[in-house]
C-alpha cells in the first residue's frame, strides 16, 4: 500500500477488487459486486489521472508495488545469467548486471535494483549505486562490446549513493567513465527508464542510441527534494521543485530528451506488470531492429550527435 494520499481511494479500490476475485476463482461468469467494484476502481483511476501534477507523477514513479528490473528480465527475457563484482573492490547489488538472451539472441542487460521489504533494501542501498556498481556495470557493457551484444540499460533510482565511503572510492570518476565509454561502444544501446531516474546515478546508464521512458516514470538532474533543499533551504518545497524541472515524460519528449513514451496499463505499471512488460518487450524489439542495421561507426556518430544536440539553443 502507497502512503501519498492521492493514490489511496484507488489502493483501497483494488484491494477490494483482488479480494473479490480471490473470492470467486473457479466462478465461470464475475458477480455483480466484483463488476461494479472494477468499474468503480477504473472511474476512480480515470478522475485521478486525468489531473496529475508533476509530483503526484514523481509519487507514482515510486510507488511500491511498481515492478523493478529483475521482475522485467524474468518476463523479457530468456537464460538470463549475472555476473558480480567490478574486479577491483567488489559486487554492488544496487545494480545488478549479466547476459541473457532476447528472440534467442545474446544481449547484456544493466539495470538498477531496489528492494521490496526492508532486509532487501537495505542490501540494496535502495536502489542507490556506488562506484564499484557503476564499473561493474562498465564491465559488463564492455564484454558485451566485445561479443558484439546489444546492451539493454533499466534506470530506476534515486541517484548515485552520496555517502562518504562512495566518495572515497570515487563514485564521481566511476560515472564520468560510463559516460565515457558508453558513448564510444560500437553495439546498440537501448536505455528504458522505468521509475526514478535521478542524477548522475541514472545518467550513467542512459548514455544509449534510443532512450524509452514509462509513461509515469521521472527523469532529472535532481529529486525535487534535492531542489528544494538547495534553492529554498526546504525539502518542502519539493513540490515547486517538481514543477519547475519539468521531469515527466510528456515534458522530456518535447524537450528531445527521450525518444519514445511507453504508455503504461490504466493506473499505471503496478496494475498490470505483465502488461507493462509486454510493452517494453515490443519496444526493444522494434527498436533493436532498426539500430541492427547500422554499422559501428554509423551508431557512434548518431549517438554522439544525439547528445550534443540536447539543450542546444538557436537565436530567433
């Protein structure tokens, strides 16, 4: 259950609806209660997601129940197989890496992984890499260069862990090397933000050829309570803040940040994972075809070109 109160009265409505058909399983033909309780729980949906605000979209990016990048490998994926460590510190499960296989071909897949109860969170920093995560992912990006695998990135996270053992070990250079590197890789990238894609921590993963974005997830250079914080010495004002750095996905598709929206199930991703998977399954797919046909060079000069044309201004 999501404790922002404009998500309850549809919370409330879904479990009544799951614990009506739980009642009913076997039942050829839904009771009149469940039908009126699923017309009820799409009303509700359809009024509250008709107005959301930018922080209400930042609320539902992380919501609980909103699948992670583990759940989408299990249903897109084939033979999935992950490697650990960075070879130079040690293994990060804030960010979990590996080969599989996609319409049975190799590909690498990178991802950002948070946890469901507090035991897994907190093994997973939240979802918040440090340095050894980040090269462990670089790693990874560059075996599949070698074997010439597409490489699939999943960012959901809230940025790169800002404690004083990731700075150490040099959380700022491990990022500034992704970057780096992922620009110059001569194999398809395919970035697909699914919840929070916060900062650096997300950037580093994002560098790729076609970058997708779930219809209710959020993409910054901030969370709107880092914002906050800064411009008005209040976590308060996260709200302004989320206004203001125009971070959803209808937003970046107009400001050329993203290339694709991906439209999430009525009420968003955690209403129908299957669904959702599915829709990123045909995007990959469609995608990937496209950027199969170009050659390394052709790929590397359009990926470059994509970056440095964002933000550009032109005089009128």
């Amino acid at each position: 259950m999501t404790t922002s109160p404009f998500l309850e009265p549809i919370e409330r409505l879904r479990s009544e609806v799951n614990n009506l058909e739980a009642s009913q399983v076997g039942s050829s033909e839904a009771s009149p209660e469940l039908i009126e309780a699923r017309d009820q729980l799409d009303a509700e949906i359809t009024k509250v997601f008709s107005k959301l605000s930018r922080w209400q979209t930042c609320l539902l990016a992380r919501h609980p129940d909103r699948p992670y990048t583990l759940a989408y490998i299990h249903d897109i994926f084939s033979d999935f197989t992950e490697l650990h460590g960075d070879r130079r510190f040690g293994d990060d499960p804030a960010l979990v890496a590996g080969f599989a296989r996609f319409d049975g071909e190799p590909v690498a897949i990178v991802g950002h992984q948070k946890g469901r109860d507090t035991a897994e969170k907190v093994r997973r920093n939240f979802g918040m890499p440090r340095p050894e995560g980040y090269r462990k992912a670089l790693r990874i990006m560059k075996l599949a260069a070698r074997f010439k695998c597409p490489i699939i990135t999943f960012i959901d996270t809230p940025g790169a862990y800002p404690g004083i053992d990731a700075e150490e070990r040099g959380q700022a250079e491990a990022i500034a090397d992704n970057l780096i590197e992922m620009a110059r890789l001569p194999v398809p990238i395919i970035v697909v933000i699914t919840g929070e894609g916060g900062s650096g921590g997300a950037l580093a993963l994002g560098f790729g050829d076609r970058v997708l974005m779930l219809e209710y997830a959020i993409y910054s250079v901030i969370s709107p309570e880092g914002c906050a914080a800064i411009l008005w010495k209040d976590q308060a004002k996260a709200e302004d803040a989320a206004q203001a750095l125009k971070l959803t996905s209808g937003d970046l598709v107009q400001l050329g940040v993203i290339d694709q929206v991906l439209t999430e199930p009525h009420g968003g991703a955690q209403m129908d994972p299957g669904a959702m998977s599915s829709t990123i399954e045909d995007a990959i797919r469609r995608h990937l075809k496209q950027l199969k046909k170009l050659r390394p060079e052709a790929l590397i000069n359009r990926r470059y070109k994509k970056f440095r044309s964002m933000g550009v201004a032109a005089d009128r």
